[in-house]
C-alpha cells in the first residue's frame, strides 16, 4: 500500500534546478514517489502525503493559519508555508487543485543546501511537484483510474458546547426571569423565551404541551438527516503518454464531482495537461507544456450552528412543512408582518437552501516553453518561460421569495405601504480577483569528470512579475434571469425610514479595486564536486532583490549561500562492509530567507470615496519603513544515511539548527507621530523586530521484515522533533494580562506556542468556588486576575506538538497487497474550553456540556474542577465574570493533546501482464482504502479528538474503491 523506496542509490531528487541522486547530495530531501502517491486514493495531493515524509507537519486543529509546515517556524508575522513549486517555477495557487494523478514524484527540501537555491522564499522549506511526462523512444501507454470514496455523515453529537434542551430551557428561563432579554422588535430573542412571553401575557393556553415538545426534541438527530448527507467524491482521470526519436508527449484529463456533507454544498473540478518535447536535433531540445484547471463550486448549505439553531426547536413540523426560526428581528414582530400589509418575514432554513444559489468560479492557465542548447557534452544552456493566469469569481442568486429579498423588502416598506425596494430577485456578486505572472529563466549548466573527479555546476538569472488585481463587487435589485435584466438606479443617498426602527441609505456594493505588483529579480550559482565516488563537496550563492525593500537599489536585494560535504565511509573503506553496506555523513550549513509581501518601505495610501460626501478621500494604510530588511534564516544540518544486513534495514537521521533573524512585525507608533493605533482603520508600522531559533530531529528507519516470498512485509517508521525559541524581541514585553492569554505575543527565551496559564489551587469544599492562593487573601477575582504578576505565569506547554511522526505497514502474498498507515502526536497541549461560573448568562458561545459536572454539595471538589454556579448576573464587571477568567486560563483546563491516529487502511489487487495470459491491460489494481479511520489511542479522557478540538465534528471516515488500469 505504501511503497518505501529502500535503496537510496535510485532515487533522484528534483529540486526545480537540477536533479542529483540523494546519495550524492549534502542536503536534506525528502522523497514521495509515484508508487506511494497511487498508493492513497484522494482527490487532493496534501492529503496524500501526510506521514510520508519527515518533518512534514499537517495539524488540523485551525490553531494555526498554515497548517502545513516543514522543520517548524521560521517566521513570526509572515506566511510560514513553504514555497511550492511545479515544474520548476514557484507555485502561489493552492496545491489542493492540482490533480494527483498527473504527479510523478514530489521532494521536499529541508535544510539550506537543498533549498537555499530557491534563496529568500526558501526559509520555510520546498516542497517541489514534479508532473508526468512522455519519454523519448517509450511505446504508447494510456492509463485509466477511477475513484469513488464515500465519506461517513458527521457525529452532530461531538460538540461539546451544544446543550441538552432541558439545560438550555432553563437557562434561558433564568435570564428571562432576571430581565436579561431586551423585549424589543428591533432583538431577536429564543424560540422558548417566546413561548415564555405568550404563556405570562395569556396569549396560549397549550404552554405545558408545547414545553414537553421542546423538551423532548434534540435537532442534532433531525439535522443529521435534512442538513448533513454522506458525502461522495467522484475522479475520473485519463492520460496518455509515449515517444518516438523525435518527439515525446504527456497529455491527460481529469475531472472530479464531489458532493460535500453538507446538503446543498458541491464541488467540481477539471484538469487538463499536455506536455510535448521536440528533438530539434542531436543538440537541440524545445518542451512545451499547458496545463487547464477549472473550479466551480456551490455553497447553498445551512449548519447547525448553536447560535441560530437551539437543541430544543425543530426543522420540520409534523406534517413535514418547515419549521421557522428567529432571524435578524423578534420572532413575533415578524410573525405579524402579514397582518401588518407586509411580505411573509419568516425564516424557514429548509426553504432559504432551495431559494439561494450561491456559486464560485475559477479558473487558471499556465503555459511553459523550455529551449535546451548543448553546447558540447558537458556544457548545456536552457531559456525557459512560464506565464500563468487565474481568476476567481462569485455570486449569489436571491430568489424573491428567499429571506434576504423579503426582508429588505419589508424594511424599507414605507409606513404608506411603498416599496422602496423593488419586490423581485437579487443578483450579489464579486468580479473576485484576477492575476498574472511571468517567469523568466536563463540557465547554464556544466558536468564534466577529471580523473578521480567529476564536477558540475550551473549558473543563471531569473525574473519574476506577479500582478494581483481585486475586481469590483455588484448588487443587481429585480434582477431576471432569463433576460439578464435588472434595476439598480436608486436614489443611494437619501435615508429612508426602515422598519422596525431607524432609517438607512439603499444597501449597494462596495466600490473598490486594487492592484499589487511583485518583482523579483535573481543571479545564483551552484557547484558540487565529487571524488572517487564517496566525497562530495557542494556550494551555492544566490542573490535576491525585490521592489517590496529598500530605497536604493543596493539596499533592494540580499545575499544568500550555502555550502556542504557529504564522506561515504564504506565506499572510503573506512568502515568496512561487513555490517554495513552504507554509510555515509554529510553537513550543510547557508542561509535562506522570508518574504513578507504586505510589506513596504514606502507610505501604502488606498483612495477612496466617502459615502456622505461623494468626495474622494484617502486612508493611510502603512506609515512604511525605509530600513526594512529581508529576513533570514541560517540552517546548520548533519545527517546520517546508513545500509545494514544486506539493505534489510535502511534508514537516514538528521539533526538541524534554524537561526532566523530580523523578523517582520508591527510596531507600536508613539501616538506624538499622529499616527495612533488603537482606532480604526488600523495603521500598521512594520520592522524588523525578532528572532527565533528552531531545533529537531528527522528520523526514517525502514525494515523489509519479510523479504522471502510469498509473503512480503515492509515497515518505516518515522520520527520528529521540532522545537522553537524566541531569541530576541525589540519591542515592549507585553503586560497586560487578557493579551498574554489570547495572543501569545513573542516573549524572549520561550516558544512562540507557548500556552501561559494560572496556578490552579481547586475548589472551595464549602461553597465550590475557585481558590485563591494565601497570599492573594482579601482579593477579589478581578484584583487577583488584572494584578498577576507576568513573571509568575506558568508555563503549560507548547500547541503544536514537538513529537511526531507516522509507522507504515505494507503486506504483499502474490498479487494481494494489505497496508496500515498510522500517525502520531506527542508532547503538546491545548487549552479545553469548559462551563465557566455564570458565562452561560451571556451567550450561547459560553454554553458548554461541562455546566453536569459542576460543583453541588461538599466533596464534589475531590471529583470535579468545575466552579459552582452562581446568581445571575449579565456583566463583565461581575466578581464572578473574573472568577470564570482564572479558571478558564488556570492549569485545570490544561489538556494533552498526544494521540495515535489509524490514518489509512487498504486492501489491493493487482493483475500483471504476462505471456500466459491474454490480459489486454500491462497493469490492472484494484484497491479498497479507508481513511480517517479514527483514534486508537489518545492522552486527553475528554472525549475529544486533539486535531478537532473546537470543531463541530471531526473529519469524516472516508471510504473509496479505485480502480487504476494501463494498457
């Protein structure tokens, strides 16, 4: 299933500049071949190489704005993803739409030897993306795979936070009683605190019915069926490939039609890529290539969200009609609506997913001609150039019977019965955005060999020009779609009196556009030298310069290198061969860099026009700085790749060290400048202000346990450990408690995911409130909590595991084939949410099902954390709002987050070609393949999975059948 590339003498690695074999590189690489691709069926690449590779971290808890990083951090303020290439130019799409099928090998570069070519982009690692191509004088092949996977419904009983309908009536029931709801037609109040209203005014003789109905339904096992579905993914991919002397080609097509779990959400996706060489003559190569893709999807889906979806109401009455709900206004203002000569102004979630349509378009184009010249044997030039463009669109089409229409309608209704808003249709979309981007290579490359020696080298210049425009939005009223006509001319500045209250101008969309160009400019070299075949040396100089820094031209660009050695002690005879069949040391040490692209030295204005005036205005969106620099990353690495026991047991460990400096952020203004922060807009002062040391490990240890036919038993495990420190801060240290809670800013001598929290002394055994420490006797819970002192915080861990790793199994008896995929986490934390003293008086957003356990008799503190509950009490001045504060950022509610995930289980058969039968196919699989299949093990007793912590549910178990056929 899993396909492990044992000997490390066959496997070249691309780093989008050259291909070397990893035997020869000092570098560190990491390689996913085709066969292990194929091996995991999806329609996305991320989710192919999960566990594949090591110090390739995925972490899905939404803690983090990348979720994809390699050997950790190397950055604080700007984008930490690493660089994506295809085919040899930087990728800025998302790598989610490109089609598997079409890749042939990914590799990813860890340390400055291996990316530092890649120079000031190349601080958070390369992952390089090689696509399928035809080959010179190779027989026609074509290849079929079609895939089917079917996802399970979501678990709509994981969330934590959603309350059972007996605990959320009465909650409710207490804020009603204590005057908490603002009984106004202007504020949406609870279905049931409506209920309550009519039951004290009279208006309903049936209360205790319709109570007992409430408190008998839970919606999560209705919307399991009317909102959430399983969801079914579909591939179909076609491709063909082959060559003569003179020409080779690559050409595919693939089209993928998911359907979301979610009713009424659909994805669909097509790709299209032919690749062409031409061999003009013995000297002379030209390659072309054209790659399609379009992506259009649909987002028309409700979720049971807590806010607008109590436990207690439900989505359909007994006769199947749907059910209304509370929407923007009081829930009975808008039930007299048609009383009151107005449009129906209910909300029915059910009927609003079949009267909006909601699409997305995009699409993008990218064309690459490459011109290869050899000069003589060992000399090679080669002109390549790639231009792509994309664009992305979207719209939403109001039916005029849809929510949206009639309550713009019903607003703006004037007290004569006038329509302001005209009764019809309405068109809402965003042109989106559009860009281009031109790349340009000029390469000369050298191999020669000496004696004992052999060299090679390249040298060459690139330029880069990315061009990103924003696309104005647009809000077409009565629009018709079978002419494509509406009406949009309105008088938009005078106010009308709108209903309930207040008044307001014509809603009309945002004028704005705007365009951002990048320029990039580079000179590199390259060099490596080997000597007799176990001593390489290798070396790497390139400099980058950009318009987003410096003033002067000199001050626009950096400088970057790298240099290694690699000493193969067995093919030296040092060490002989009688235990190891190879062993090998190398070390690399260079730089690399970040950049930052909303950055810049100079003042960013964006101009405008002010909506009361209609004069033009202009807002001061960066003050700029002059001196800002590139950052930097300096990578130490030294490895270990190693052979035993007849290439049994193969393997390479890694020991790494990441120095970055002058990283980007913002820095406070002193308000004298006139330029102050804390109102809006927001102006931003970025320098150069930190920075971070990151540490690891990277191991791989691969085992053919059984070697012997018939039966076949690989095994890898791998292992990492990643672990980072803020070494300089040239900004105040943060003091101010609430912040140090909620951000995490940067503090020197600690990591940049570190979790702070309170010392945790228990319950009180008389009254069940959070104990104070001795020396806070006499304190309230807000003196206590605003006066902590910073340097007593505690340090509770760290949010994204140092630990990690993934143990693949692969099975093969004759042509059955059975592979386990397991991956694990160690070593972090995370902060639980839990039902804090008095919160569930302020939102649904504070309800948590923790509110059973809460503290209710003497004892009740041995077994329990959760603070008693406490009077009513709506503010955030409260005592007991900062009791809530202490317990929810105390050690009690710190969680580990270690686990063990079975990520991928499969079952495959494969049928070759051979002489004895009449097979028409030279290859036919079969695989069934489960993914997601859940936790085997995990350190937290909460009951939550620490990749979904505060999701609403986790991923669903996916299962698929493929079927991969080449004739």
């Amino acid at each position: 299933m899993f396909p492990i590339e044992h000997s490390i003498e066959e496997v070249v690695v691309n780093t989008g500049y050259f291909k070397i074999p990893q035997e020869r590189s000092t570098g560190s690489f990491s390689y996913i071949g085709n066969k292990q691709l194929d091996a995991i069926v999806s329609t996305n690449i991320q989710d192919k190489i999960e566990g594949l590779a090591t110090g390739l971290d995925f972490d899905r808890s939404r803690t983090y704005v990348t979720p994809m990083n390699v050997r950790g951090l190397s950055t604080i303020e700007s984008d930490a993803s690493p660089l994506i290439v295809i085919d040899n130019f930087p990728y800025d799409g998302d790598l989610s739409t490109i089609n598997p099928n079409d890749v042939q090998s990914i590799t990813i570069l860890k340390d400055a030897a291996a990316s530092s070519i890649w120079g000031a982009r190349a601080g958070n690692g390369v992952i390089v993306v090689t696509t399928k191509t035809g080959a010179y004088g190779k027989p026609n092949v074509v290849s079929f795979t079609g895939n089917l996977s079917v996802g399970s419904r979501p678990d709509l009983f994981y969330n934590k936070k959603r309350l059972r309908s007996p605990l959320l009536m009465d909650i409710e029931e207490t804020i009603f009683e204590n005057g908490g709801y603002a009984i106004r037609n202007q504020t949406p109040i609870p279905l049931y605190v409506e209920l309550l209203i009519a039951e004290q005014d009279g208006l309903i003789n049936d209360f205790e019915q319709q109570k007992q109905r409430m408190l008998a339904t839970d919606i999560r096992t209705e919307g399991k069926d009317l909102l959430y579905r399983n969801s079914i993914n579909q591939q179909y991919a076609l491709n063909f490939r082959g060559g003569s002397d003179k020409h080779n080609y690559y050409a595919s097509i693939n089209y993928d039609g998911n359907r979301a779990q979610v009713i009424g959400n659909e994805y669909k996706r097509m790709n299209a890529l032919l690749h062409n060489g031409f061999r003009l003559s013995n000297n002379i190569d030209i390659n072309t290539s054209l790659r399609y893709t379009q992506i259009r999807s649909s987002s028309n889906g409700i979720s049971l969200s807590l806010n607008d979806f109590p436990t207690y109401a439900r989505l359909r009455d007994d006769e199947g009609k749907s059910m209304a709900f509370p929407r923007t206004y009081r829930f009975s203002y808008q039930q007299q609506a048609e009383d009151n000569g107005l449009l129906d102004w209910l909300y029915r979630p059910l009927d609003e997913r079949e009267l909006i349509d909601s699409r997305q378009e995009a699409y993008e184009v990218q064309a690459q001609a490459t011109l290869q010249y050899r000069f003589r044997e060992f000399l090679n030039f080669s002109l390549m150039y790639q231009y792509t463009t994309d664009q992305n669109k979207n719209w939403t089409h109001y039916g005029k019977e849809s929510f949206y229409v009639r309550n713009l309608v019903n607003r703006f209704t004037q007290q004569g019965g006038t329509q302001i808003i005209p009764y019809g249709d309405i068109l809402s979309g965003d042109a989106g955005s559009r860009s281009e981007v031109h790349n340009a290579r000029l390469q000369t490359d050298y191999k020669q060999v000496f004696g004992k020696i052999e060299i090679s080298a390249l040298a060459g210049a690139e330029i880069r020009q990315g061009i990103a425009e924003g696309l104005p939005r647009y809000l077409f009223y009565d629009y018709d779609p079978n002419v494509m006509t509406a009406v949009n001319k309105f008088d938009y500045n005078t106010r009308y009196a709108t209903r309930p209250t207040s008044s307001a101008v014509i809603p009309t969309s945002p004028v704005g556009i705007s365009k951002v160009v990048d320029r990039f400019i580079s000179y590199y070299a390259n060099a490596g030298a080997n000597w007799n075949g176990y001593l390489d040396l290798t070396g790497s100089l390139r400099w980058d310069a950009s318009n987003l820094f410096g003033v002067k031209t000199n001050q626009k660009g950096i400088p970057l290198w790298s240099t290694g050695i690699g000493w193969n002690l067995t093919k030296s005879k040092i060490i002989g061969d009688a235990l190891f069949n190879n062993l090998r040391i190398s070390t690399s040490f260079g730089s690399s860099g970040n950049v930052n692209r909303s950055v810049s030295v100079y003042n960013i204005v964006s101009y405008g026009t002010d909506q009361q005036t209609n004069l033009p205005m202009a807002i001061l969106e960066s003050v700029g700085n002059p001196g800002l620099k590139w950052e930097n990353v300096k990578t130490w690495n030294i490895a270990l790749d190693f052979s035993i026991w007849k290439n049994r047991v193969t393997g390479r460990l890694d020991f790494y060290r990441k120095s970055a400096s002058d990283l980007i952020g913002e820095d406070l203004l002193d308000p004298t400048a006139g330029i102050v922060t804390t109102v809006l807009p927001r102006v931003d002062n970025m320098v150069n202000y930190a920075g971070l040391l990151t540490k690891g490990i990277d191991m791989q240890l691969n085992v053919d346990v059984l070697r012997e036919r018939p039966v076949e038993w690989d095994m890898t495990f791998m292992f990492s450990k990643n672990t980072n420190k803020v070494t300089s801060y040239n900004m105040s240290q943060q003091n101010d408690v609430n912040m140090m809670f909620m951000t995490n800013p940067p503090r020197e001598g600690e990591s940049l995911n570190t979790v702070y929290t309170l010392p945790w002394y228990g319950l009180d055994g008389n009254t069940g409130r959070t104990l104070l420490p001795d020396d806070a006797s006499g304190k309230t819970y807000r003196e206590y909590y605003e006066q902590y002192p910073m340097e007593q915080m505690r340090v509770a861990g760290v949010t994204r595991a140092p630990y990690f790793g993934s143990w693949l199994h692969q099975v093969r008896y004759k042509n059955f084939s059975f592979g386990l995929h397991l991956l694990w986490k160690a070593g972090h934390i995370w902060r639980a949410e839990s039902m804090l003293p008095g919160y569930e008086y302020f939102s649904a957003g504070y309800y948590h099902q923790d509110i059973a356990n809460r503290w209710k008799s003497p004892g009740d503190e041995q077994t329990t954390n959760v603070p008693s509950a406490v009077p009513y009490t709506n503010s955030t001045s409260s005592d007991s709002y900062y009791e809530g504060q202490v317990y929810k950022y105390s050690d009690a509610l710190i969680a580990k987050g270690d686990y063990i995930r079975l990520q991928n289980i499969q079952l495959g058969y494969e049928w070759k070609k051979n002489p004895a039968n009449k097979m028409k196919f030279s290859s036919l699989r079969v695989l069934l393949n489960m993914r997601n299949v859940g936790l085997l093990w995990k350190a937290n007793k909460l009951g939550i999975d620490p990749e979904y912590q505060t999701a609403d549910f986790p991923a669903p178990r996916i299962t698929s059948l493929s079927l991969q056929a080449s004739f």
